[in-house]
C-alpha cells in the first residue's frame, strides 16, 4: 500500500511541482489549498502518514494548521514549508512540534531524505502507542481477571466443604456426586481463564508454543458462550504428535479466534452448524484448517477476503435481526500478525456449502 502524504498550499504551481516530486518517488499525495480544508482532509477516513504544509497561507496560516495537527492528530509529522526570509518562523514551528522545514525552492534530495525520516518516526511512534496501549489494556484486564477469580474461588471453596460435609452425613447420595462434577467444571473455566490471562499478560517474545494445546484452551474458553456450547457441532483432528513452533501466544490466540469468529457468523442462518478443527504437518508446514458450514464466499470475494475494511458482512447499523456485522478488519489484522511468521494462507469456499480456511506456519519460521 503506497504510504500518503497531505500536501498543503495555496499555491497551485507549488502544489503540482512537489507532488510530482513525491509521485515519482512512490508516495501517494493528497492536496489542499488551504488550511482549513485540510483539516476537513485529515477528518475523513484518509490514512495520511506525513503532511507537509506552507507557513504563509491565507484563512488559515501554517502555524494554526501545526497547532490543529498537534492536538487533534499528535501521530501525523507536520514538516514546514517556507521562504529564505521566514528562517525565523520556521525555527518557531519547529519550537511548537513541526517534525522539520524546508525552504523554496525544496531541493528534492533532501525533500525525500525528510519525508522519509518522517514515516520512520511516524511509524515507530505508532507502533510504541499501539504496544504500550495493548499492555496497559492487558494489565487492566489481568487485574480484573483476578479479582473476578477471587471472588469465585471463596464461594465455590464454600460449596466444596459443605458438599464433603453432605457426602460424609448422607453416602451414597448420587445428587451429591452430581454436584461435584459441577464444582469441578466450574474449577476448569477458572484455571482456563486464569492460564489464558497469564499467557495474554505475560511478555510478548517468542517461545515454543504447542498450536494443539492452545487450540484447546481458547476452545474451551468458548465453551462458556451458550451458543457456542448448545447449538454448534463441533469436529476437532488435532495430530498427537504436532511439533512445537516458536511464536508468541497472544498472535496465534488473536489470530485463530478472529477466524472461528468468522465461522460463527457465516453459520448463523445455517440449518447445519459444524466447526470442523484440524491440525497436521509434514517436514515444512504446520497445517491448521477451520472448516465451517456457513453460508459462504463468493469466487471474486476470495482474493479480497485480506483487503482492510473489505466485508463480506453486513455493516454494522444496517443489519436485520440476527446478521452478523462486520468491519472488514478481522483478517486483514489477522494477516498482518501472522505475516512475521512467513504464514501462507489458502481459502476454499463454495456459497451455501461453507469455508475451509487454512493456515500453513513453517515449522522454521523466519526471525523477527
């Protein structure tokens, strides 16, 4: 995808010189005459990466334009256009948070030098605010995982020594051993969401992950929601003997329920509702399929299934009782993880006869 910069000036002939500039180098360029339309710019669903911006402009001067930038969109670098005679503005824009400026006429080595500088900041910063963003959300939810076991774990204690207590006073009782196989499965969610908490929480390095065995606990995880449990067939082929695979667990846990997601909504109107699991290998490739039973995808749909915001769902607001919604996300964030991990991906699909949606992970995978 070509990376997008937001070029604004009032002066036409500026506009067209530079961007051809930034076209010839491979750069996607958006413009505006002024200020304020840039800011209306910006607003819309534009992913701009860089705006480079004049200093004196009417309506709106450049130095407003930084100040709007700053607060409104703190990510996007600002870099300064301006004339030999406004050095000193342009070193008080640099004060107030422009990213660097440049004089006109731009020399064009050094245009590009700059802007591509900026993206480099711009995406580290990014992806410093994703990450510290993702564990304060972690540690969030860690603490209230916590506190919601603890709170389980005193009345469900409870249960067990009055339900011992029972056992001694009335043997025998078949109730009572009924009553025990429920205490016990309530003690396997707990230990299940308490080990899915820690894996979440825990540092986000690679380490050898056993697939089947995660597989299984975000499966059991499931479990809890009702429809999941009650209303959909499920078909698990997980080979005993698969090999290890160095990754980390929140990746392959975002991954693969992102794609079991999608196989709950595709078979929610399905008079036959299967999630069909299977994991094999052989000397190169460590195979995971989810098959489904839905409703389908269309041949032309397929090579677009990785698109962002491509959806093959109905757009949230729009839909009728019982449509899944979609934001035409999932995947293509789900692409994006595990792209690090060299993984291949193969979809088949057939409308009214359901998806098998498969993975292919090197058993070597690349470094990071």
């Amino acid at each position: 995808m070509e990376e997008k910069i937001l070029l604004v000036d009032d002066e036409q002939i500026i506009r067209e010189v530079i961007g051809e500039i930034f076209k010839d180098n491979g750069y996607q360029v958006i413009t505006a005459s002024s200020g304020p339309q840039a800011i209306e710019i910006l607003s819309s669903k534009e992913d701009i990466g860089v705006v480079v911006c004049d200093i004196k402009m009417p309506k709106m001067s450049g130095e407003e334009v930084l100040a709007k930038i700053r607060f409104l969109y703190p990510l996007i670098p600002v870099v300064m256009l301006t004339g030999f005679v406004d050095l000193e503005t342009a070193l008080e824009v640099m004060r107030r948070g422009a990213f660097d400026y440049l004089t006109k006429p731009v020399d064009e080595e050094r245009l590009i030098h700059i802007i591509k500088k900026a993206f480099v900041q711009r995406n580290k910063i990014k992806e410093e605010f994703e990450s510290r963003l993702k564990e304060e959300s972690m540690a969030i939810i860690g603490r209230l995982t916590s506190g919601i076991v603890h709170n389980l774990n005193n009345p469900l204690a409870v249960i067990m020594s009055n339900t011992e207590l029972l056992k001694i006073k009335y043997p025998g009782e078949k109730f009572l051993e009924r009553i025990y196989i429920q205490i016990f499965k309530i003690q396997d969610i707990i230990d299940n969401l308490m080990y899915k908490t820690r894996q979440e929480q825990g540092k986000q390095e690679r380490k050898p992950i056993n697939i089947n065995k995660l597989l299984t606990e975000e499966l059991k995880f499931l479990e809890m929601d009702q429809n999941f449990k009650q209303n959909i067939e499920k078909v698990y082929n997980l080979h005993p003997s698969l090999p290890e695979i160095n990754s980390c667990y929140n990746d392959l846990s975002q991954s693969f329920m992102n794609i079991i997601k999608n196989a709950l909504d595709a078979m929610s109107r399905s008079e036959v509702k299967r999630l069909s699991i299977t994991t094999n290998f052989d000397n190169r490739y460590i195979l995971v399929s989810f098959k489904d039973t839905g409703c389908g995808i269309e041949k032309e749909d397929i090579p677009r299934l990785f698109d962002p915001f491509f959806t093959t769902k109905v757009v949230k607001g729009e839909e009728k009782e019982g449509e899944a919604t979609g934001t035409g996300l999932g995947l293509y964030s789900c692409q994006q993880i595990l792209k690090p991990y060299g993984v291949k991906f193969d979809v088949k699909s057939e409308p009214g006869k359901g998806t098998d949606f498969s993975l292919y992970f090197p058993i070597n995978p690349p470094p990071i």
